[in-house]
C-alpha cells in the first residue's frame, strides 16, 4: 500500500482451528504477548459483501503477558500499545488502515459509549 498506519493483529484461521485460537495464536507470534483468559468476542463482519466471502471475527482480551519477541518478524514494523482515548482521532486521521481494524476498534468505542457489556473496559 505504501502507506504506514496501525492495524490490528490478525491472521487466516487454519484448518480445523476456532476463531478465538486463531487469534490468540496470531497475537502471540506477531507481538510476542500471549493474551489471558477468555476472550469477548465482540463481533463477526463481511469487509466486502457480495464481493469476497471473508468473514473477519473480533476478539478482546483483558490482558496479556509478555512471552519473548514475535516469531513472525514480517508481520509488523513497530508494535505498541494504543490508548483507548486515541483510537477515533486515528481513524478520522486515516491511520487505521482496513475495515478489519476499523469496524472492530469503532464497535468496540460505540458499545462503551452505549454502556453494552464488554466488561469494565
């Protein structure tokens, strides 16, 4: 794309895995931090209905521990943690790149404006 921004990490499920295992196995070998517990499925979504058949499914996690260095070193150039406070003013800013990221990281602002259970945020 020739552009930098900020995604959220994810990957292809494989064959005979659950979504949620996909994810925190994406998140463990592309940042290095394994999350914890269970996750809060917040959300399954088409990018491109009647286009492509790609469901793309979005996970929270609580927390995290550190496990070592990412095992996927093409994956990211930089990896940091972002404040919930920044996530609109990057989007708007066209930073976040992808409806992958996009529509998750806005469910997830919209629910805690609305007070939905996504635990205590």
């Amino acid at each position: 794309m020739d552009q930098w921004g900020y995604e959220l990490v994810g990957g292809l499920v494989e064959e005979g895995e659950d979504p949620a295992t996909t994810a925190a196995r994406e998140a463990e070998e592309e940042t290095g931090w394994r999350p914890v517990g269970e996750p809060e499925h917040i959300g399954t979504f088409q990018p491109l209905p009647g286009i492509i058949k790609a469901p793309v499914d979005a996970y929270v996690w609580r927390d995290a521990e550190k496990v070592g260095e990412p095992t996927d070193g093409e994956e990211a150039a930089r990896i940091e943690w972002i404040s919930v406070d920044r996530i609109l003013d990057l989007v708007r800013r066209g930073e976040v790149l992808g409806s992958g990221a996009i529509v998750p990281l806005l469910y997830y602002l919209a629910s805690r404006a609305a007070g939905a259970s996504l635990g205590d945020r």
